[in-house]
C-alpha cells in the first residue's frame, strides 16, 4: 500500500540550531508538498516539490525522486518554527494527498 | 485571493443536532477535500469533489454528508455525531483532482467538539 515515512517523529532544538527532516515514500510520485501545522491547527504550505530543491528563506527542500525521498532543512531555529511538519506525498492515477505520520519540533529560547 | 475559508472556525454540537461546515475558495479551484484530523494524527481524507462531482468517499459513515453547490463553495453537513467525531476538519482545493502544478491549498479548519 501507499507509504509515507518521516523522521525523527521527535525533535527538540536550541533556538538557532540547523535540522533535517526526512520523508521517504514508496513509489513514484506525481505531487509532494511539506506543510507546517501551528499550534491552532493551521497547515501552511511550505514547498510544492515533486522534485528537484526549493528554498525559501531559512527552510528549503530537496526531493530526490529516483531514490523515493524528501529532506527539509531548517536553518538558524526560531521559536516560532515549533508545530508539527507534515509531508505529503500525491501518487499516480489521481490518488489523493496521503500524509505521514510528522515530525513534531520543539525549539526552546 | 489565494485562501481557503472555512466558518465556523470552533463547533460545540449535542449529539441529536444537525449542523454545517462550510468551506469556500476563490481560486478557480476545480477539485475540493474534506479531511479530518484527530489530535497528534496525521489529516485522513474524508471526501473528494472533483468538477463539482464526488468522486471518492472513504467510507465515512452516513452521519456525515458532503454537499458541492457549486465551484467555489464546499459544504459537510452533520447528523446525530458521537463524541468520537470530535477533530479538527480540514477543507483543501487544488487546481484539478491530479494536485499537479501548484498542490493542496488548506483552510484554518474547523475545530469540532460533539456532547
């Protein structure tokens, strides 16, 4: 079936430390966005990356789709980074978006 | 206008009421998603409309029923809810059913709890 794996499920930050999120998936995609879900249940659009690298200030993304992964980068931590960070990958054949599980940061002042 | 709305943005239901979520974009949108999203869950899809049709249903149960008066506007009616409905709900647009060019735009969601 549809797999979309993240990790860490858990990570906790200095503010102004750098991270890496990963997202590995189980085929071919047509579509893979990473959002980021605020404490009031938002989900913001972070990057639409198919494929190829993307940034956009401190964060950006690469999606290497012969090798099935994703990796965002988070560069000098803020506070307001914390929430939950979600890929979501869109597999051929007009499946719809299929969410892994997230990875939850916390960064501390 | 690049958002999508959702009203209301917080529900407190009885389990006998009957209720509507309402979800509207302005995009020119063509394909719209009814999530739902259980704390410390991923969002699961609910519904999918696409050019005004539903197209897939992941065996929600009846008590929820998903309504598409036109392009822009998408509706989730509820009845007879039970307390393990209580979720944040998810409305979603993207320009066609394939998410191709430009992806899933999201709502705020509607914070749900049922008494």
């Amino acid at each position: 079936g549809i797999q979309v794996e993240q990790s860490p499920p858990d990570l906790i930050l200095q503010e102004g430390a750098n991270s890496t999120l990963r997202c590995n998936f189980s085929d071919s995609v047509n579509n893979l966005q990473w959002f980021h879900q605020n404490p009031w249940g938002q989900l913001i659009n972070l990057f639409y990356i198919p494929s190829g690298t993307k940034q956009n200030g401190r964060l950006s993304a690469t999606t290497v789709a012969t090798e099935r992964y994703s990796l965002l980068y988070i560069s000098s931590s803020q506070t307001t980074d914390s929430g939950v960070y979600f890929c979501a990958v869109l597999y051929s054949g007009n499946t719809p978006l299929v969410f892994g599980k997230g990875t939850r940061l916390s960064v501390i002042a | 206008d690049t958002e999508v709305t959702q009203t209301p943005k917080h529900l407190v239901m009885g389990m006998t009421n009957k209720k509507s979520l309402k979800c509207e974009q302005h995009m020119g949108h063509r394909a719209m998603y009814w999530y739902k999203q259980k704390a410390k869950k991923p969002p699961e899809l609910m519904f999918v409309y696409s050019y005004e049709k539903l197209s897939i249903n992941e065996s929600v149960p009846s008590r929820f029923s998903p309504e598409c008066p036109n392009s822009s506007l998408l509706n989730l009616h509820l009845h007879a809810l039970q307390p393990e409905d209580s979720a944040l709900y998810l409305c979603a647009s993207s320009p066609n059913s394939d998410g191709s060019f430009y992806g899933y735009t999201f709502g705020s969601g509607t914070r749900l709890t049922v008494v």
